[in-house]
C-alpha cells in the first residue's frame, strides 16, 4: 500500500466530497467539523482507498486495478476497513465483495461500539446541518414512519410493506443492535431510559452487522417479542424507505437524530414520509393529556379537549395506545398526500441521488 501516493491535507477534502456525492449527501460546512469526523475515523491510508469504492458490490481485484496498486495489499485493507466499519462488506460465496458506505445510514450507526465524547460532540454538531442541507431538501427520503398497526382505524387499508409485524416475518436473517443514538446520549450524560436493542437489520446489512460485532442474530420470533417491547415503550417505527426494508428502528423523540432534530423545525410533519395522521374523536375525549405526553413531536395540545396539529403529526400513532376512552386513531392520507415507498432500497437511493443532481 505504500505504492499509494496520499496527501494527508487534501484527502479528506477528497473524501468528503466523495460522501457528499452518495444519495444520502455528506454536505460541507463553514467550520469544517465534517473533516473533523473523517480525520477522527479514516487514517489517510483509508480515506485513499474509500475514495476508489462506488455504491456497487466489487471485488478487491477491481478495486485494486482502479487503485493501480496490488490485490493483496488492497484485499487486506479493504478487509480491515470493513471490519471498522468505514465501508460495506458483501459476500458472494466465499468471496467478499466492497462497497462505499454513506454517512448517515451507514459509517456513523457501524460505530456503535467505538464512540468516544470528542466523535459524539463532533457529530451532533454535524448532523443538524446534513439534515437541514439534504435531508429537508430530498422529496425521497432514506428513512419512513410507520404505524403501529393496532392504532390505525378499522375501516382505514393497511399496505403490508407498513406493517413491523409483517416485514421481520417475511425475513431470512434478521440482526438486532444497540440503539446509536440512545447509546451517544448516554455516553454523554444525557440518556434515556428506552429498549436499548432497537435496531434491527435484515438480509446483507444483518450479516454484516453480525459478523463485526455490532449486534446479535435473533428468530423473527424474538425480533417479534423486542419489537412489542419498544412499541410498548412508545417508540417509533421508522423503516428505510421501501418496500423491502433492510432494518427497522424504534426511535424516541429524545435521542433520535432524525426525530430529535425535526422536532425542532416549524412542521415535521413535512420532513417524514408517512402515509397516517391522529385524529381525536372529541366526543369520546375527556382531555386527561395521557396521549400529549406520549407524542414525540409534541403534535398534541390539550384544552377542552385534546387536538393534533397536523403540521407536526408524523402519522406514528404511538399516542393512540394509551387513550383508555377510545378517543384516538389514526386514518390514511387522502390519496395525493400518500407516499408509496420504491420497490427495494436501491432505488431509494438512485431517487436520492437524482434528486441532489448527483446522476
Ligand atoms: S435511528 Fe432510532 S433506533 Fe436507530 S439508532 Fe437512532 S434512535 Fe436508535
Ligand atoms: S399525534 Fe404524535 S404520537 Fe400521535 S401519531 Fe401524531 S406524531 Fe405520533
Ligand atoms: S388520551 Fe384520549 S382522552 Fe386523553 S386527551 Fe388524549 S385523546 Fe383525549
């Protein structure tokens, strides 16, 4: 590898701009805290390397001919590299296969188990603004909210593809992990008290997950079992965007990165692709609060009776479980408002990158 020429000073630049053009983006800042990210997770070694990796599966023999330098050498890296978590590692058979890994879903969550109060002030300083500059921007967005099933009226369709229960039966390999965002918060004294395995992963992502370390394999039946503990917990059900899902998280309003932040935003109603929205029945509400005090978004004002601003509603229905007087539930979207989800992740992400002009 010495055969590689690196700039140390430029070659986050490099890389940075490498992330940024993946769907899920990897803005610049003023004050270049994302270079401050990539210096604390890529030796110069590695950010050189990344650099030759595409969103597509390869071989290290392909990766090491772009790189013009040998296939051991590269093979060893692109292992190692895989193994910390600074890219994505497929199998074939008994071959392994390399791909780049965005940011957000992707380097930051495979960190789950090597974080450190310097890496955490420096991301959520970051995160913020990746947020407000491509996430707010893209119409397609990398994660969806959906319903906890019970809380959606009768009469009202549910789509399969919008069903927890459903998605972890329909799965072969299913992986569960520690929360990222839960497990930061507590690092730096500000924690809370929710399930701590809330991430699950399936098919390529969960053996990944396995084979580094980052959680455990679990039956669809005790997936089943830890996703009623989050629900009963008030979580949030946040998929990523399609049909067929590669993991499912249970988020809480307070340490989510997503939640937390477009809490904070005048309508998060329009940051969420979510396909349900409250409504309270005011004849039935006696106006005890029980439902506001659930909301994560804090879409729910009581007075003489309880009401949802819709602007701020995420359709999670989280708060329709703890009304005792049957006062709440949740209806689809008329039709112009719903969002269908594309068929599999990878055409969420070539949506993504179409709609930031980066193919
Ligand atoms: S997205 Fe949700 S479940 Fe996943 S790590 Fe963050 S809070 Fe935890
Ligand atoms: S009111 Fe709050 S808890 Fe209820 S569905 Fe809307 S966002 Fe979720
Ligand atoms: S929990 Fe039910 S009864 Fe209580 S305020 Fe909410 S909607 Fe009304």
């Amino acid at each position: 590898m010495d055969q590689l020429k690196v700039d140390e000073v430029d070659v986050y630049r490099q890389l940075a701009r490498h992330l940024d053009n993946l769907p899920a983006g990897f803005p610049a800042t003023e004050s270049g805290v994302e270079l401050r990210i990539l210096r604390k997770l890529f030796t110069p070694e590695e950010a050189t390397v990344a650099l030759a990796l595409r969103m597509v599966p390869e071989p290290a023999e392909k990766i090491a001919k772009r790189l013009q330098t040998e296939v051991a050498a590269v093979a060893a890296r692109l292992s190692e590299m895989s193994r910390k978590g600074l890219i994505f590692r497929a199998r074939k058979g008994d071959m392994a296969l390399y791909m780049a890994s965005q940011f957000v879903v992707g380097i930051w969550e495979y960190h789950v188990n090597d974080l450190n109060p310097e890496l955490i002030e420096d991301v959520n300083e970051y995160l913020p603004f990746l947020l407000q500059t491509t996430w707010a921007g893209m119409q397609t967005k990398q994660l969806r909210v959906i319903p906890v099933a019970e809380s959606v009226s009768p009469e009202a369709s549910i789509m399969p593809y919008e069903v927890a229960e459903e998605i972890i039966k329909s799965q072969s390999k299913i992986v569960v992990a520690p929360c990222i965002c839960r497990k930061e918060q507590q690092l730096v004294g500000q924690g809370c008290d929710n399930p701590m395995e809330a991430c699950f992963s399936f098919g390529a992502a969960a053996f990944y997950y396995e084979e580094n370390g980052l959680g455990r394999a679990v039956s669809p039946e005790e997936a089943l079992e830890l996703l009623h503990k989050g629900l009963a917990a008030g979580l949030v059900l946040q998929p990523s965007n399609s049909q067929k899902p590669i993991n499912i998280c249970m988020c809480c309003g307070c340490c989510c990165q997503v939640l937390k932040n477009i809490k904070k935003m005048p309508r998060p109603a329009t940051m969420i692709d979510a396909n349900y929205f409250a409504e309270v029945d005011a004849e039935q509400c006696i106006a005890c609060g029980d439902c506001a005090v659930r909301c994560h978004m804090e879409a729910i004002t009581v007075g003489e009776t309880a009401t949802v601003d819709l602007e701020r509603c995420i359709g999670c229905g989280v708060c329709v479980p703890v009304c005792n007087y049957a006062a709440l539930h949740l209806r689809r979207k008329e039709p112009a408002s719903q969002s269908v989800p594309p068929a599999t992740m990878v055409q969420t992400y070539m949506q993504m990158a179409q709609e930031r002009g980066k193919i």
